[in-house]
C-alpha cells in the first residue's frame, strides 16, 4: 500500500492578515485545523470510520514558519499524513502551501479520547488501517 497525503484547500480571509501585510502566525492554527477536520471527520467517514469524530484531542502543536503568506483570492494548499503511530497517540504532519513554495511546516500530537469517560482511550483497529493509509517515515 502506497502511503498518501491528504489534500485541503484552505481559503484566506481578509482578517486573516496582520499589521504586517502577511496571514498571522496564529491563523496556521486554524488552516492545520481546517485540514485535520477535512482529514479525520469527512474524509475518514467516507472510508467507513467514525470513531475520530466521537473524540480526538491536540496533546501539541509544531510549527516552523518558513516564509510570509500574503493574502489573496486562491486558497492555499494544505497536505497532512501520518509520521507516527502508537497505541493511544498519533502524530500528524503537515505543509502549508503552493506549488513549489512552502510557508509552514507543522506537526500536532492526537490522542483518541472517550468523551464521556473523559480520558484518553486506544485506538481502534479501523482508526490505524486509516490511518496507516497516510503513513510516511519522517
């Protein structure tokens, strides 16, 4: 099986921008967010897996800010696979941008989690057979 990445259009909003002229540090957040919520809620519950949209948490956040993104009508591309798989965690890594331009790198930690016992909970077989799907050594 060949490892893939997923792929999220991420749109720019005017109040996007800071005092600067460039997206602000914080909205990377948001567009990794965007992507991660495309990755593991609609697109995985295309593949039959739900269990993702039941509970998931962010245990941490990278980013490396490579170069300025600067607004404008088209959106920004965003890719996010898989570089780690354990039992009760995952990590996920990320690019922000064009073809050819890279603006951000990231990586964020999940964890599975059991809402209503309110604690972190393995994850299920389906969850790492879609997740396997995305994954790539670092």
């Amino acid at each position: 099986m060949t490892a893939r990445r997923h792929v999220y259009l991420c749109p720019l909003r005017w109040a996007d921008m800071d005092s600067f002229g460039h997206v602000n540090n914080v909205v990377y957040l948001r567009y990794l967010e965007q992507a991660r919520v495309d990755w593991m809620f609609e697109t995985a519950r295309e593949a039959g897996v739900e269990k993702f949209s039941l509970g998931t948490v962010v245990a941490r956040h990278e980013i490396d800010y490579k170069r300025p993104l600067v607004y404008r009508a088209d959106p920004v591309r965003v890719e996010i696979w898989v570089t780690k798989i354990g039992v009760a965690s995952f990590i996920c890594a990320y690019e922000v941008r064009d073809d050819g331009v890279v603006y951000a790198t990231a990586k964020t930690t999940l964890v599975p989690f059991d809402l209503a016992a309110q604690s972190p909970r393995r994850l299920a077989p389906e969850e790492k057979f879609y997740l396997e799907q995305y994954l790539q050594a670092e």
